[in-house]
C-alpha cells in the first residue's frame, strides 16, 4: 500500500512538536530577515547621500573643514619573491610563505620531520626554526643538496683508496 506523500500528525505528538517547533524557527529568521532587509535599505539611502555629498566636494569641504587627501602609492621595489612570485617584497616578508610556514610546523614539525638547511655550521630548520641534530637531518631525503660547503670527494675518501692510488 503507497504511503501518502502528506502525512497529518496527531496534535501534541512528537511529531507536530517538531513541525510546530520548526515553524516558529521559520517565523522568527523570516523576521530577522526582512529586519536586515530594511536595514539595508537604510545604509543604502544613506550610502546615495553620502555620496552626492561627496560629488559636491566645495561645498562639503567649506562647511566641515575637512578636505580630502590623494594618498600616495608605495614606492616601487624591484624585488621579487622567488615563493609567490609577486613583485615588490622578498620571501622574508612573504605572507603566503609565512602561512606554509605555519601549516608545515603544525603537519610536518608536529611529527618531528623538518627541512633542513644549513645555517653557518649549524642545521635549522626552514619551518619552524628548530636547530636540529644530525639524525634529524638524515633522515630527511636529499639532505646531501642542501648542504652549503659539502666536503670535496678526495677528503671523504680514507688514504690509499683514492682514484689512481694503487698498492705498490
């Protein structure tokens, strides 16, 4: 048997609590509506008249004594910044760089694996700053890249082992 698309609670059932409480909530954000609606009807005359007060900017000026001010562009930086590639500010004062910065400390950091770079003879780390030791930096791949002076080949290589030195 097809049940009825409509179906009728019986009065003081859960049921037609729920569909009275839900219509009350209906009623009220539908006043809270037209509440903002005239509200914002209200800023909008308010926003026309302002601005044709500001059109007659003699006028105005005169009788407040406030005048209106051009403010100046920043100055041109010819740096670019090599993580957003915008032109005028360095990765230093990057705030996209900054805010990667943050959600790798909170991912990566977080769970002890960082991204090393060599800072004189010490390791950092690029996100969150932390010296680290060197199993850290081993364990993180490509490590070996990101050293600043690596040692040349012929000093890791122990005596006598070397290219072109044989046994005599």
């Amino acid at each position: 048997m097809p049940f009825p698309k409509f179906a009728v609670a019986a009065p003081g059932s859960i049921a037609s609590q729920a569909i009275t409480k839900r219509d009350n909530e209906i009623r009220v954000l539908k006043a809270a509506l037209e509440a903002k609606d005239h509200e914002l009807e209200r800023l909008r005359e308010k926003l026309e008249l302002l601005s044709v007060a500001d059109s007659d900017t003699e006028s105005s000026s005169s009788s407040t004594g406030h005048q209106l001010v051009k403010v100046p562009l920043p100055p041109h930086r010819p740096y670019r910044c090599s993580f957003c590639k915008e032109w005028g500010h360095t990765v230093d004062q990057c705030v996209e760089r900054f805010v990667d910065n943050i959600n790798h400390m909170h991912t990566h950091c977080a769970n002890h694996v960082h991204s090393p770079y060599q800072h004189d003879r010490e390791w950092r780390c690029n996100w969150c700053g932390k010296h680290l030791c060197e199993e850290e930096v081993k364990s993180f791949p490509g490590w070996e890249r990101r050293v600043r002076n690596p040692t040349p080949s012929w000093e890791k290589d122990p005596k006598g082992k070397g290219k072109g030195k044989g046994k005599y």
